[in-house]
C-alpha cells in the first residue's frame, strides 16, 4: 500500500472548510434550477444546471433512484415530570418498538414514559389544507415507553402505544414532524420539498437529497432523450448519516439499513449493460443498494440489510457513474464519492464548487461524476 493510500484511511483526509453561508437553508423553485458540477474526467469539469442532464448524459443510460418515503418521523413530547422530549424514530426493530434518538438522552433511562403533543399547531398551511389532514381525527393519546440504550448508536429502544384503532402511518400525520438536518436551522422549505417527486415507499428519517433536483417535467424529458430509469429502495436511517469518529477509516462500523433491488431493477442493469449503455446511481443510496445487492460478485435481487461501507479502494461491480450532492466533512458519504473520483480530486472539486458559490448538503446544488471521470484502482 502507498502512503497516499494510507493517508486516504484516515480521518483527517477527509475534512475541508466551508463557509457557514454556503449551508442551503431553502430548496431553489424550481427543483431543476440547481446548479450542476460536472465531472468529465480525471482533470476537465464544467458548470451547468440541472435541467441539462438529458443532454450530458447518453441515449442507452439508465438512471438508478431511491424511490424512499421521508416520515414525519421526529416528535415532540413530555416526560411525566413535564420535562419536554425530543424523539427522532428511526427504524422499527419489531411491531411498535423502535430504535430512536432522544434528547435529552441522559434523563432518558430504561423505564421513562412519554406523551407527545399533536404537532397541528405547527404544521404548514400546505399539510392543514392536505386531504389526508382534514379526513384525519385527531387520536389521543399516543404514548410510548424507554426499554433500553442501544451501544451502537447511543439511541434508545422505545415502545410506542398508538391510539385505539390507528396505525402508526395515521399516527404520525398528526404527531409528526419531517425530520431536516440538524444544520438546516433557518428554513421554510415545505415538507414536500424534503421529498423526491417519485418518493413512493415510506420509511426514511431523511430525503434521498440527490434526487430532489427532478421535476416530473424533466424525467419526461430523460425518457424522451432514451435515458430509461429503475428504481431501488433504502430507507435512510442512522448508518447514512452517523459520523465517522474512528481515525483509521476502515475501522468504521455502519449501521445497516434496509434496502430493496427487485428483479425489474435487476433486469434492466443487465440489459442497459449489456447494450453498451451506463448505469448512473442518483444518490449515495442507490449506490449502496445496487452495490450491496453485488457483494458477491454480481448483482442479484437483494432484499435485506445492508451495512455496506464504500472508501477509497474499494473495487466497483454495478455503478459506472453518479448524481450526489455536496456532503458534509469527515462523513462517509464523502469518502464514498472520494471511492469514485478520488479523494484529491473531490477535495479540489468542492473548493472550485466553494469559488463558485454552489450551495452545500441536503438542498443543496449537485454534482454529476462521468464514467469518463472514474478513478481506477
């Protein structure tokens, strides 16, 4: 191993500065306005906006996207004392018990029960005007209960105890919130602004964000252009956004989460292949759901969990090329990106990005990383 290798291991390889005013505290209108950086090869890279894909990509390619459903997964309550609560669900463990973060976690012990409050008061006019509001009675109470600490995480299993007759899909229309990103601080970005316009299976604490960039104008405008499209499945929970915090990068430990690739998907990866054409993930899920569903080999019907952690080295089976946004310092999702392009290189892009004024992370502009623009080795 070189010492530039090593050096791509470690923790501090992966850090950058950014302005804090390049944090996007508000989605741009419309969603294909975003600015795109694209990566043509190892040394050439171009400024356009995100309207032009169909033009910068090829007839043959296809597009793989995480068709996952953010849930107003974050909720607000009181203990018994009266002491507020903070609950951000995020994956159910078994029926109606969940792994959540809380704040604060420390008065949080085994045994704490909590009531949460209706989140009506603070919905937007867009969610009090929505069919599934108004036919929606308001169920109380819904309750739920600390079991235990979970190591691996630091989070909490709780059991939730939903109202008489109600679900927990019912439940969360009226008790939750969308969860946005602890460094979105300033925003009034609408709660259907936090999903992709082809969102469809819900079970995500958050937004697939590379895929927010699409309008159904413009994947009309893909097709028409002969760049097909599938879909895959992975419900963004804590492994996606939890720091790296161990300074050799290969010790990192991510946290599984569920993902689904379908034959369909399957099947039009081999054809689009088999036809010359490119397979370009939309999204960090998507790369580690195609990428996941391949661990042994090839790429088969995946349904599971994945744990799946993509750093420099690592060898590509399924994606030829990617659609990302711009990812926070020291996080696997840079050293993701880092995998395709090369650390260096990425750092040198998100600097010009900085120079340019491109705006950073969930609502964010994007990047486009060319098979052309791949790193080997």
């Amino acid at each position: 191993m070189t010492d530039s290798q090593n050096f791509d291991q470690t923790l501090h390889a992966y850090d950058y500065e950014l302005p804090e005013e390049r944090i996007a505290q508000n989605p741009v209108v419309p969603r294909d306005t975003s600015r795109l950086l694209v990566v043509k090869n190892p040394t050439e890279h171009s400024h356009h906006i995100f309207r032009e894909l169909p033009e910068l990509l090829q007839p043959g390619d296809l597009l793989v996207l995480n068709n996952t459903r953010v849930i107003q997964a974050r909720l607000y309550g009181r203990k018994s004392t009266g002491a507020p609560v903070e609950v951000l669900l995020l994956e159910e463990s078994q029926p109606n018990i969940w792994l959540a973060l809380v704040k604060p976690g420390r008065r949080l012990k085994a045994g704490a029960e909590i009531e949460f409050a209706p989140a009506s008061e603070a919905l937007p006019s867009e969610a009090l005007q929505s069919e599934a509001f108004q036919s929606a009675e308001i169920p109380s109470p819904f309750t739920a209960k600390v079991l235990g600490t979970d190591p691996s995480t630091g989070g909490r299993f709780i059991e939730l105890f939903l109202p008489t007759g109600a679900t927990l899909a019912q439940v969360l229309q009226i008790y939750g919130h969308v969860p946005l990103p602890p460094y979105i601080t300033k925003s009034s970005a609408l709660p259907s602004q936090y999903q992709t316009v082809y969102a469809e299976q819900p079970g995500s604490v958050a937004a697939p964000t590379a895929g927010l960039h699409f309008t159904e104008e413009l994947l009309t405008r893909l097709e028409q252009q002969g760049i097909q499209r599938a879909f895959v499945t992975l419900n963004v929970g804590v492994g996606t956004f939890r720091p790296v915090e161990v300074e050799n990068v290969t010790e990192h430990l991510m946290h599984s989460e569920w993902a689904l690739v379908p034959e369909s998907t399957v099947a039009k990866i081999r054809e689009t292949k088999a036809q010359g054409g490119r397979v370009i993930a939309v999204g960090t899920t998507a790369v580690r759901s195609l990428e996941g569903a391949a661990t042994r080999g090839e790429l088969q019907p995946f349904c599971g969990k994945t744990d799946l952690f993509i750093y420099p080295g690592y060898r590509w089976r399924v994606v030829d090329g990617l659609i990302t946004n711009f990812h926070l310092p020291k996080s696997s999702l840079l050293m993701l990106v880092s995998a395709m392009v090369g650390r260096q290189r990425l750092l040198d892009l998100y600097q010009e990005a900085i120079a340019h004024q491109y705006r950073f992370y969930s609502f964010g502009d994007a990047m486009l990383i060319l098979p052309t623009a791949k790193a080997h080795g």
